[in-house]
C-alpha cells in the first residue's frame, strides 16, 4: 500500500476594499495573502474562529472586516525557511472578505503590503504554484462578479 500524502491546512482570506485586493509580502520575500495554518490545538475550532485569530496576527486589530463563505481552494507546496528546508504541502481554504474601516497594523512576519486593482492585476508577476492558481480562481470570479453587477 502506497503511504498517504500530509498536509498543513491554512486559511487565506481574499480581503477587499474599494475594488482593490490586499496582498501581502512576507520576511522571505514571498508575496501572500493574509491568513495561515491551523495550530495543532486548533483542530477542533470553527474554522472562523481560525481565521478571526490569523487577520489579528497579521493585520492588527484595529480593523473591521466581514468574511463570507469559503470561495477557493488552494493547494500549495513550498520550501520551508527552516533548516534542511522541507518541502511541505499546505491545502487552503480561501474566503472572500470586505474590510469595512481601521487601519492595517502588518506582523513583524510581513515587510510589505499592497492594494492591486481587481480588474487590471496580474497574479503572476507576484505568486507562483497553488497561490497563483488559487489567486488567478479568486480573481475570475471577482470579475465575472463585477460584469454581473453592471
């Protein structure tokens, strides 16, 4: 019998606010968007809860947002900046988000931050593998959304 693969599950949120994605560059020099893994005693939470705790870590707590349902699924393996440098396997569950006011405070693990455009953005210049399909998925729907609504 062939041994299972394993995976990290994070939560990644596609936050909004005025036509614009928030995108995020992490200490490795990787851009990203907020949200993460599950911790280990975290297996049991709501997966809402998870993701109220990562937008705090990541992005302060003098925001208000709202997230809705999940919208994307992503699977994402990358080299982890730890010795030996394992790769990993992350599967995430991607929601959709508006941020309503406050200010982005960003975590000492994010050097920078950026609004891009939704209609004119190109993914690929920033993300590679499961976050550059999972970005590329988000921003399809986000623009059929927006053609919808015209």
């Amino acid at each position: 019998m062939e041994p299972k693969d394993s995976y990290f599950i994070a939560v990644k949120v596609f936050l909004e606010h005025a036509g614009r994605l928030l995108i995020l560059k992490d200490n490795f020099g990787d851009w990203d968007l907020p949200g993460g893994r599950l911790k280990k005693d975290e297996f049991h939470a709501l997966l809402e809860q998870i993701v109220a705790r990562k937008m705090t870590e990541e992005l302060g707590d003098r925001i208000q947002y709202t997230v809705s349902q999940p919208v994307v699924f992503m699977r994402h393996e990358r080299q982890e900046a730890v010795e030996g440098n394992p790769t990993v396997r992350i599967f995430a569950i991607g929601y959709a988000g508006i941020l309503e006011q406050g200010e982005i405070v960003l975590s000492p693990r994010h050097v920078k931050m950026k609004w891009v455009d939704i209609p004119t953005f190109q993914p690929d210049k920033y993300f590679t593998g499961g976050w550059l399909k999972g970005v590329e998925d988000y921003l399809k729907i986000a623009r059929d959304s927006a053609i919808q609504k015209r």
